[in-house]
C-alpha cells in the first residue's frame, strides 16, 4: 500500500477544561483552506453546545472510527478527524484505518448558539487526554466550544508546538471521493424510533472479525423493516438492506442514550450481493452517521465508483467551472448552481460527480444534497493513484483498443483490448454498461466499478467521439471467459 507522511502541526493540544463552572472546549486546528486561502490555524467557531453531552459523544464516536481496524486488526490506524465548517454548521469526518467504516458527525444550526459559524477545512487535534476528559463530562451544564485557536495563541504564536506526524495511505484519501460517489445513489430505507433503535443496536452480535479472514467466514446480514422496527435476516429478500460485519456499528453505542431516532440509508435495489449502507443515530441539533462497505474486508478505496467520471475529460472543464462557484455551502443546490453556471443540471451533476473524486464535495443522505469541503492534503492523488484508472491509459496510450466499426462510429458494440499477451472482448450491455472476458468482470459484475479494460474502451470510444479520426488497431484474437482464470493466474486481473 503506498503511503505519504502527513504531517499536521498544532498550536497547542485539544483540552477540555473549567472555568467559573463552565466547561472549555478547545479544539485546535492544523492547516486548512477557508474563503482567504490557506491559514496555519483557522478559526471556524467559538460558541455554545445545544447538547454538550451528545456532542463530546458523537466526537469521540468519529474519533473512535478514526483510531480503529475492523480488518487485519493488528495494523496501526491513527488520524486526526477532518472538520468542515458550512456556515451554520460543523461536520466531523473521519474513516477507519482498514477504510471499510466512513464517520460523520453533523453538527446542525440549531446544535449551535452564541456565535458565527466560519467557511474552510481542516484537520483538529483529538489527543488520548482529550478523550479521556470528554469520556468523563457529565450533566448537561454549559459547554463552550471553540474550534480554532483563541486570541491569545494567534498573538502570542511564535511556531506550532505540537506537531504530528502521521502515515496517511492514499487508500484513505481515494475512500473519501468513493464514499460520496456510492452514497449519492441511498435512500431512505427504513426508520426507527429511539427506543426501538436502543433495542435494535443493542442486540446485534458483536463478534469481531478475525484478521485476514475477509468476513469471518460469515454471509453478510440483511435487515428488513418489520413493523416498527428491523427484523435480521441472512436472506436478501426485497426490500432488505445490507449489514455486514455488524460490529462495525460499534462507534454507534457512544450517543445511543442521546438517540432520538435511527435511520438506515441503502440503494434502491441490489442482486443479493452485499451493498454499502448508512446507519444515522439523530440527536438534538445534530447527527451521527457511519457509512459501512460492503464487506468488512472491502475498504470503500476499491469499490470503483469514481472510475467512470475520472475516464472522460468531457466533465473535467465542466468541474473547473462549477468549483469556483462554491463557498462552503453546507447544501449544495444544484438548479442554483445551473443557473449560476449556464450547464443542465446533469452536467452539474457530473461535475459534483468529478468534484468528489478529488475530495472538494461530500454527499449528506439526509439532506440529499452535496456539500462543499476542501481537503487539507493533495486533492490529485486519489485519481493519480488509482491503479485501475492508471492501467487503463497505459493501455490506451499503447495502442491496446481496438474499436470495432461500424459500432465505434456508433458508440455500441464490442471492442477488443490486447494486455500482456491476452486479448479481452468488451461488449456493451443494456444500459450502457462494459462487459469483459478478465477475471475481474467475472468476479464481480460490475460490483466494484469497470475493469481496466471497459474504461480504457471507454476512453478510446470519447476520444474517438471527440476527434473522429482512426481508432488505433490491435489483434482481434479475443478471450473467452474460460480463459480468464489463466489471466488471473498471470496477474491481469483488473
């Protein structure tokens, strides 16, 4: 796995203190974008909590995400959450270390009193002691918050004095542009009460996964609502969502004495293969969210989700455009943004779409909408990283595609792609979608994004669009499915 140092310095550490028997708490930041460019420690708030106790919770719940594997265990994962501050509200954001559970925290308008609300991104220190004294705060009394350094540290500032040092895997930071592509397509697919979502939880197995065994050998957990509450189920009958690896809803216990409801967010269909669910704890003036990937062995880094929007070019001047238009917004409102921009709505889409591949947008299933972020780190390398996308112009560039007339004219039809010393047959199917004789395909379907194959096909098929000169030839031999498992073999499999 390849890996950068991050290094995010702080003016001082987080702390949680008292004073006139009002509680303190400072979170201090690390480098970040806001409105005026990049700031050393910027401030976004310094007000009151609503609800002090549910969110010193709903922190240390993405504070335990961020700190924690729930595949191959032994590994160290440590990260300091993200925070994003949209005006009138705090998001909190974090992913485990296998990158396999994604953490939000929404800190909503009406979870905020006594002050503004600033615009940017960054990273906030959550050290061991601040934990340990957030784990202990009680009662409801007054809990003032600041996120940002205070008067004092800005003027008496001569350098940072804590300095963290950390690996940060580019798995993570593809995570990021995968999770809000995927989430982009849930609904709304169930609701429970506080009781019934204290009972549900709390019955849930809480077994952990061996490390290196995938899913534990286990068949993912289905849900289905029954009633006024969920009923489990191994089967994935209509209407279920997927639950796999329930213990990974773990971090969900911390705020479940706050909870006012839980709602489960998954896609509107699925083929009985396990799918990506969203698990929302609310609470008074804010929400809890953790996003779970299909399988406890799969990090979202891998799902492929982002692949198409990074394959074409046509979306990247259409991104361009459309990010210098947003501000923070904590919904993004795509007709304004239309409006705005002069391009459909769908093109809009698509280039929130590609927006999200670097990381500058989120996606909020209760709201339904994106929102804007900038993270504080290269924003290019989840796409310059991507091995799949890599391969794919590589393959390209070699002149490995072989568009069959009269359909490449067309846009349909089959193609051919020499790789190694194998030929692959790409075919479209309904809807649209790549087809391949790899193994990858036969593994997956489609699951986990298009091989390198079909997006070096459908690169060739935008170019060929775009220019409408020669396709480049190769071979027509092709490769059947039987033959995939010699691909396999041979390390060609994606």
């Amino acid at each position: 796995m390849s890996r950068s140092i991050q290094a995010l310095a702080y003016a001082r550490p987080s702390a949680l203190t008292t004073e006139g028997g009002t509680g303190l708490l400072g979170l201090e930041t690390s480098g970040g974008l806001t409105p005026v460019g990049r700031e050393a420690h910027p401030q976004f708030f310094a007000g009151f909590l609503s609800s002090p106790q549910a969110a010193a919770r709903g922190l240390l719940a993405v504070a335990d995400v961020a700190a924690a594997r729930y595949y191959q265990r032994t590994l160290r994962a440590s990260l300091d959450p993200v925070v994003t501050a949209g005006g009138d509200r705090l998001r909190f954001e974090s992913f485990s270390g296998c990158c396999g559970v994604y953490a939000r925290l929404d800190v909503l308008p009406e979870g905020l009193d006594g002050a503004d609300t600033g615009h940017g991104t960054t990273n906030v220190d959550v050290n061991n002691p601040l934990r340990e004294a957030l784990s202990r705060l009680s009662g409801d009394e007054p809990l003032h918050l600041r996120v940002g350094p205070d008067e004092l540290a800005v003027t008496t500032l001569d350098g940072p004095v804590v300095e963290k040092k950390v690996p940060l895997p580019d798995r993570w930071l593809r995570g990021f542009a995968e999770s809000q592509v995927i989430t982009a397509a849930f609904d709304l697919r169930a609701e429970l009460s506080a009781a019934e979502a204290v009972r549900f939880l709390r019955s849930l197995p809480r077994t952990t996964t061996t490390a290196g065994s995938g899913s534990g050998g286990r068949a993912p957990l289905w849900v289905v609502p029954a009633g006024r509450t969920l009923r489990p189920t191994t089967r994935p009958v209509p209407g279920a969502v997927c639950l796999p690896g329930p213990e990974r809803l773990a971090a969900l216990q911390r705020v479940l004495r706050h909870a006012t409801a839980l709602r489960v967010y998954g896609p509107a269909g699925h083929d009985g293969a396990a799918t990506a669910a969203a698990w929302e704890v609310a609470m008074p003036g804010m929400r809890l969210t953790l996003t779970l990937s299909p399988e406890p062995s799969r990090g979202f880094s891998g799902e492929g989700a982002v692949l198409e929007a990074l394959a074409g070019d046509e979306a990247a001047a259409d991104a361009d455009l459309v990010s210098v238009l947003l501000s923070w917004e904590p919904r993004i409102d795509i007709a304004d943004l239309a409006a705005q921009s002069g391009l459909s709505p769908q093109r809009v889409r698509a280039a929130l779409t590609r927006l999200g591949t670097a990381g500058r947008v989120g996606y909020d299933a209760a709201d339904a909408a994106y929102f804007h972020r900038e993270l504080p780190y290269d924003a290019h390398r989840a796409e310059a990283r991507n091995p799949r996308l890599t391969a794919a112009r590589t393959l390209l560039a070699d002149g490995a595609v072989h568009l069959h007339a009269p359909a490449a004219t067309a846009g349909s039809g089959t193609a051919t792609v020499r790789s190694g010393e194998r030929h692959y047959q790409v075919r479209e199917a309904a809807g649209g979608v790549l087809s391949c004789t790899c193994q990858w395909w036969a593994d997956y379907r489609g699951r986990r994004g298009p091989c390198k194959h079909a997006l070096a096909v459908r690169m060739a098929r935008r170019d060929h669009t775009t220019t409408a000169g020669p396709t480049t030839t190769a071979p027509s031999h092709t490769t059947t499915a039987a033959d995939s498992t010699a691909a396999a073999a041979a390390g060609d499999t994606r």
